[in-house]
C-alpha cells in the first residue's frame, strides 16, 4: 500500500464505526475530523465528499459483518450445524458484530427513501446473505441432511427477516430476551427439515 492507500483506509476504518452509529445523514465531517486527527483539507484528498466517504464506510462495514458471519460459518462442517452458526452470529444484538448494530439494518432504514447508492449497496449484502443461507441449505439437502422437498429458498427470506427483525427489537428493546426466542425458533424449524 502506498502512503496514500493507507491513509484512506485509515479514513474509512476510523469513520466506518461513526457512520454505522449516527447515521449518515448525522455524521458531520468535524465527526470524522475529530475520530481521525486529520483537517478538512486531508480528508478531502482522500474522498471527493461525505457521500463518498459514507459509501466506502458502508462497505467496509459490510465486508467486516460478512467476514464475521463467514468465518462462524467455517468453524461446523455439516449444513444444519452452519445454519445455526449463522442464526448464533446474530444472537447477542446488544454485542453485535459491528460496532453500532447490523450495517444492513442501519444504512437500508436510513437510506431507503434518501441515498440510491447506499440503498443498491445494501440491497445487494442483503441478497448475498440470504444466498449464502440457500447455499448451505441447498448443500444440506444435496449431502442428505435435510428433505429433499424444503423450500429453503423461501427458509432463506425468512430467516434472514427473522433475524433483522430482532436485532431491531432487541435493540430497541435494550435486551436480547426477543432474539433468544427467534434463535430457538430457527434452530427449531432447521431441525424439522433435518432427516
């Protein structure tokens, strides 16, 4: 990496948490001033403006959820076993594995109606999880762990629903007691597909 590189990553890994917790609407470039010790001027070598700064912190958020998810999903072997490591990722939404709770969650209300770019970006993290659930279902009836006949592809829409929904009210909430219900509940449906 040149200097530069690194400064830029440096920008995006510092400001990512910031955009994650406040929102982009609500992080001012003094925000980020501040969290990196650098002037106006420097940040704006690095990024023509805040909405491009915001759509590299979406990303890295993105990738640092996705590392986390794939790599709870590399530690099991069989498909049921990775479906509940990947249910089990989410579990604790007052810890969740991004500092500021689920990127998709955060930047898809945020900008659904107000940012095209980060909508698109969202969009498409959602949909890559949900394929990585039909993925590893698919598996798992190919290798004849679950029924061959399960919808997994619609077990894939609601999962990942049922795990957005409670991240967002464990989260308002201020416990995990809703989540722990939806965890058991997705453990159960999983098992009832199982052979």
């Amino acid at each position: 990496m040149t200097k530069g590189e690194e400064t830029r990553q440096f920008i995006i890994e510092r400001s990512a948490p910031i955009f994650n917790t406040r929102g982009i609407a609500a992080t001012a470039m003094s925000d980020i001033m501040e969290a990196t010790k650098l002037s106006k001027g420097s940040l704006y070598v690095h990024f023509e403006n805040k909405d491009v700064l915001a759509g590299a912190a979406v990303d890295y958020n993105m990738e640092k959820l996705g590392n986390k998810v794939m790599a709870a999903l590399s530690r099991h072997k069989n498909a049921k076993d990775k479906l509940f490591a990947y249910a089990d990722a989410f579990n604790d939404p007052m810890q969740p594995p991004v500092t500021g709770g689920c990127p998709m969650m955060n930047f898809g209300m945020e900008a659904d109606d107000t940012n095209e770019v980060v909508r698109i970006k969202v969009n498409e993290a959602v949909e890559m999880s949900q394929q990585v659930i039909i993925d590893i279902a698919k598996a798992g009836v190919k290798e004849g762990t679950f029924k061959p006949d399960w919808n997994y592809k619609e077990f894939a829409t609601m999962m990942f629903a049922m795990i957005e929904g409670g991240i967002m009210i464990s989260r308002v909430a201020g416990n995990n007691s809703k989540m722990k219900i939806i965890t058991r509940n997705l453990k159960k449906m999983i098992t009832e597909q199982v052979i």
